[in-house]
C-alpha cells in the first residue's frame, strides 16, 4: 500500500516538473514579445508642388500691356537726359520686376494745356486710341497754372481760384470722354510738384496743395482712376531731380516718378 501511495506521489511530481519545464520557455518568450518596442512608421513626405502644363507661372508674359500717355511735357518726358520720361522707366521696372511687356503710345505735346487735351480726345478718330488703351497716363494743367508766376497781391488768389475752376471743369471732360470710350481700362494722373512760383513760397506751397487736392478728388471718384503724388518726391530734392531749364525733371527725377508709379500700380502688373 505504501508503495502505490509513493508510486502515485512521484508520478504527480514527474508530470507536474515536465509541465513546468515546457510552460517556462513560452512564458519567458510571451513576456519579451511584449517588451519590444514597436516600429515607428515614417513620416510620409509632402509632395513638391509642379506646374502642370499649359499653366501659367505667376510672372509669365502673357503679351503686350498697352500704355497710352496723353498730356504735356511732363508726360512727354521733357528735360530726361536719357529720353525715356516716367513711361520709358516704369517700362523697364515692369519688364524687370514682372516679365511683362508695356507698349507705349507717346501723344503728348509740350505745352499743352487743358483745354487742348479736350479738343485732341475728342478729335474724330482719337477714340479708337483711347479705346485700346489698358492703362492712360495724363500730365496736365502745369501750363495752366503757370499763368500765376507774373500775377502778384490781391488779383493772384483771384486768378488762381479762376484757373483752378476752369482746369477741373476741363479735367472733368476730358476723363468723361476717356471713359466714354474705354470703361476698362485703369487711368492713372501725375500730380504736379511745383507751380513755378517764384516769389511768396508759402503762398505758392499752400495753392500746389489744394490744386493737387481738389484734382485727386476728382479723379479718384473712378474707382479705376489713381493719382501718383510727386510733391513730396520733389519738395526736398529740387537741386537733385531738376533738368537744368529748372521746369523738368531730369532723368533721376522721372525715375523717381516711375519708381512712385510702379509701388501704387505693382498690384495691377501682378495681376496680368
């Protein structure tokens, strides 16, 4: 009896060591398949942007820009040593800056003065140029106002209320006709920098001002219509920018101008 107890002991302990021996292993090999630390997927990368064909870079040509100049000298150009004027330079900045072709049509005259330009765009005809005009340059009125540099004392602001008044009168319908005949197209006015005053400067500061003023008022009622500001270009760089007939600019200041020019329209050259 006592050895079928022994018999039975040794038995439960053989099968219970063999369980233990085979259990272990798989136990050891599930608690480190835990342990391992899991692969870290890559970042997926962005793709590089490519231009697909047939579309357009954002500075491609994409043909000419056609410029019309209509005024007097200062549209002209008159006094650049180079012979460019404000067209000629804001052409070369546009070409640099944005790979754009500006043509230019040059119609304006020295001299000219207000009531001129009404009679040239209304001239039979002259509405076709008007109308394939993108863009239309005006200098006018500083043959006007030049009228006031022989009048002194009381009869001077007279004058000058009477001269501005019939200038902006004129002004008026010469841009009603532009955009009778072109209601696309952006018009762009220089402003004058001095009425060649040559006695009472703060007199003759205080009329640039609201010449300057009252034609910026009207003309920016177009909401396609801008006036690029010379006043302050000039006002402390006279010596510097003016030709030698003290009337013009020279070439650095027509460049100035363009370069005043281009930083208000760089928006509409981007944009082509």
């Amino acid at each position: 009896m006592k050895k079928a107890i022994w018999f039975l002991v040794l038995l439960c302990f053989g099968i219970g060591f063999s369980a233990f021996l085979y259990g272990f292993p798989n136990s050891f090999l599930v608690t480190q398949s835990h342990t391992v630390e899991p692969v870290k997927a890559e970042a997926t990368p962005i793709p590089t942007p490519t231009i697909l064909p047939g579309s357009i870079p954002p500075n491609a040509k994409k043909g000419d820009f056609h410029l019309l100049v209509l005024g007097d000298s200062l549209a002209r150009g008159t006094g650049d040593e180079q012979g460019k004027g404000v067209h000629g330079y804001l052409s070369g900045m546009v070409k640099a800056n944005y790979n754009q072709t500006i043509s230019v049509n040059n119609q304006a005259i020295d001299g000219l003065r207000t009531q001129g330009l009404i009679e040239m765009v209304h001239t039979p005809g002259f509405e076709k140029v008007l109308s394939s005009a993108d863009m239309i340059f005006i200098s006018i009125g500083g043959n006007d106002a030049r009228t006031l540099q022989n009048v002194s004392g009381p009869q001077k602001e007279t004058l000058f209320q009477s001269l501005q008044k019939s200038y902006l009168d004129g002004l008026n319908k010469i841009l009603k006709k532009i955009r009778g005949s072109n209601n696309r197209c952006l018009i762009v006015f220089l402003g004058l920098y001095n009425l060649n005053y040559r006695e009472d400067i703060a007199e003759n500061s205080r009329h640039l001002a609201e010449w300057n003023l009252e034609t910026q008022s009207l003309v920016e009622k177009d909401p396609k219509a801008v006036v690029i500001t010379t006043s302050d270009l000039f006002r402390l760089n006279m010596i510097r920018y003016m030709s030698p007939d003290g009337l013009h600019p020279n070439t650095k200041g027509y460049e100035a101008i363009a370069g005043r020019a281009l930083k208000v329209l760089e928006g509409v050259f981007e944009a082509v």
